[in-house]
C-alpha cells in the first residue's frame, strides 16, 4: 500500500484536516472517535486540533451532557456524543467484573457488594452530588476497609469496587469537581442514561462500524486492541459489515474502500499538534505505522528505545498530513511548548501551528497533562530532553 497516501487518509478521517472546523463537540467525537481520558488534556487537545473548540465550549457540552465522560471499550472511560452514551456503556459493561474476582480473594462475596450498591444509590437519591468521601461517610459500615493486603490489590476498601459497577451499569455518572475534563476529581450523582436494545452481540458489530468509520482501513489487530475482544468475537463481529481487504489485512466497508480509492494525498505540509493518546494514534496503537523509515531508527531524546520500537509515545505528537514528525509538552514555568522535529528545519506552517496550539494551552487550560499523575516537576526530564534534541 501507498504508506503516504495511507496515513493523509486515517488524518483525513479523523477530521484533522480542517473538515471539522467549528463542529461542536459531540459533532466531533461522532467523526473522529471517542476521546480517552484519564485525567489529563487529551478530550481538549482532541477537540481544539479539529474543530477549534474551547474549553469553555468542551466544559458546557459535558454539563449539558452533549457528551459525557463513561466507562466503555475495555471499560476504559473515554468522553462520548450523546447519542454513543448507550452503546458505550453496553459494550463496558463487564469490565468490572475483573475487580470482583480480586475482592473474591480477599474474602469479600457478590452479596457484599451488592448491598453497598444499593446504599449508595440511597444516599445519592437525594439528588445532591457526592464524593467518594462523602458516600463512605454517608453509607457507614457497608463500606469495609481492606487493610494491606486490599491495598497490595489495588483494593483499598470496598468502595470503588461498588461505584465501578454502578458507573458500568448507568446507574450513577461522574460530575468532575471543578467542572474540568482533565483531573480525576468526582463527586457521583444518579442518572438515567439512554438503553439501547442491542443484543451483546449486536453491540460489538455496532462497535465495529463506529470504529472503521473513524479510522479505516484496520486490521482485526487493531479491532481487538480497542475492543478488548478475543480474536474470534472481533471476527464475528465485523463478519456483517462487507468489508473490503486493502491489502496486509487492512479492512474498510465498502463505501470507504471507494472513497479511499479517489482520495488524493495533499501535498502541502499540514501540521496539529495532538496528545499522546489522540485517536489518531491510539485507535490503532500502531505508532510504526505512523513513522517514515528515514525516522524508525531514530533514538527517542532521553531514552534508549527507537521510535519505530514503541508502543506508547513518551510525549505528546506532532503529526503533519497523518505521518509522525516530532513530539511535544508543555513547559508551565516558562509557559511554552517544547518540541523536537525528527528531522529537517521547521517552516512556517510548522511555528504557527504550535503557536495556535501553546496559546491555546496557556489561556484555556494552564497545562497540557498527559495523565492524572503528570505534573510539571515529573515532565522535567521530558521537557529537557526534548530541549537538548532540537
């Protein structure tokens, strides 16, 4: 395959060409896909590189529940459309099931967890948003502390065990404390969400279109990655949509195939600064595919790995027209993004699309985290080591 015209068509796709200028944010993540969280910039970075959007803008569609942040894909939580709300939860909903089997070990039974679900929906029923604190204080002994051993297990008590299942089950949601999409600060308010009425089975395959429409051709590798489904569910899954091979097992629907077929690569630079976990890069979470072999060998700054060896990008991307040219962060000391460029001299397009982008993060978020725990002081030797490459 055109490996060039390839990845201008997976960019095209998710919209970072200009096709999603000033879409709102459910319109957005309808084209491109859902956007990970995990308390870091990436719902912002995701709909400011397609559509320009505020975080004032992002903010107000997730009060409005335009979108909304939900446990879905592997019972990751990633921010969704509305009209997505349903399926995510329907395809998440077993991923807690995992930390059940922990609680089983440590002498905890189904039955317990149980009826701490049911006393914190009736501590929520008042309506009034609470945190984690403040539904242990509220529901008393049915939360029970696991000692050390629980926190060997990542099971402290048996609290996030019960608001896990609640989440999966769309009967509570979370409210971010500062109203912010890029912390991990929640109070747990009721809520009914739309149902669908989709067999499990129905599911997966509505999934599997959703997932080719964002970003085809992919393989079932890259099904299975996001999905979390075993070989043979991802198959039987995709086994209605008459797909189309592209060649090395890259699969499109029909229509897409033709429409890749006539697609013209652009031939002028075009270039966004995105997050790490982007969906252009994480939808797939192929980061070779990306990566030109003039860059492959390349050695990351700071680090011993090769860029074409990773699976997860250190810091956040600089890709222009889909292919992968540099990384990322933002330094909050000197209110400045730092880069590296793997190759060349950056020109014009280059300067003012990280420009747009360190405004956008100094006036609207103040920081661009990849991750809750990312802080300023941890991306030191990050920041550094980009500085020391450009």
């Amino acid at each position: 395959m055109d490996v060039t015209k390839l990845r201008a068509w997976w960019w095209h796709r998710q919209g970072l060409d200009g096709g999603l200028d000033s879409a709102d944010p459910a319109q957005t993540l309808r084209r491109s896909g859902w956007a990970r969280s995990v308390g870091g910039a990436n719902p912002y970075l995701s709909l400011f590189a397609r559509a320009g959007t505020s975080r004032e803008a992002a903010d107000a569609a997730a009060v409005a529940l335009d979108i909304c942040e939900l446990p879905s894909a592997r019972g990751c939580t990633y921010v969704l459309p509305r009209e997505h709300f349903a399926l995510g939860l329907h395809v998440g909903k077993g991923a807690p099931e995992g930390d059940l089997r922990t609680l089983e070990k440590l002498g905890v039974a189904r039955k317990e967890i149980d009826a701490l679900c049911v006393a914190v929906l009736g501590v929520l029923d008042a309506g009034k948003p609470l945190d984690p604190a403040q539904i242990k204080d509220a529901v008393g002994d049915a939360v029970r502390n696991l000692g050390e051993e629980g926190r060997k297990r990542g099971q402290s008590t048996t609290l996030p065990a019960a608001l896990g299942l609640l989440q999966a089950a769309g009967e509570i949601r979370r409210v971010p404390a500062n109203g912010r999409l890029d912390q991990q600060r929640y109070s747990y308010v009721r809520w009914t969400p739309p149902r669908t009425d989709l067999s499990d089975a129905e599911a997966r395959t509505e999934l599997a279109r959703l997932y080719l429409d964002w970003t085809s051709p992919a393989s079932l590798a890259h099904f299975r990655w996001f999905s979390g489904f075993s070989a043979a569910t991802a198959k039987a899954a995709v086994a209605d949509l008459e797909l189309v091979d592209l060649g090395e097992g890259l699969l499109a629907p029909a229509e897409i195939a033709k429409s890749y077929d006539g697609y013209a690569t652009p031939r002028k630079p075009s270039y966004a600064l995105v997050a790490s976990i982007d969906a252009l890069i994480l939808l797939r979470r192929d980061v070779a595919a990306m990566i030109d072999e003039a860059d492959a060998a390349r050695t990351l700054p700071g680090e011993r790995q090769r860029i074409g060896g990773i699976a997860d990008l250190p810091d956040h991307a600089i890709v222009d027209r889909g292919r992968l040219v540099g990384l990322w962060q933002y330094d909050v000391e000197a209110g400045e993004i730092a880069w590296w460029l793997f190759r060349g001299k950056p020109d014009s397009a280059l300067r003012e699309a990280i420009e747009r982008t360190q405004a956008f993060v100094q006036k609207d978020l103040g920081d661009a985290r990849s991750f809750s725990l990312d802080s300023p002081k941890s991306r030191a030797p990050r920041l550094a080591a980009l500085r020391s490459a450009s």
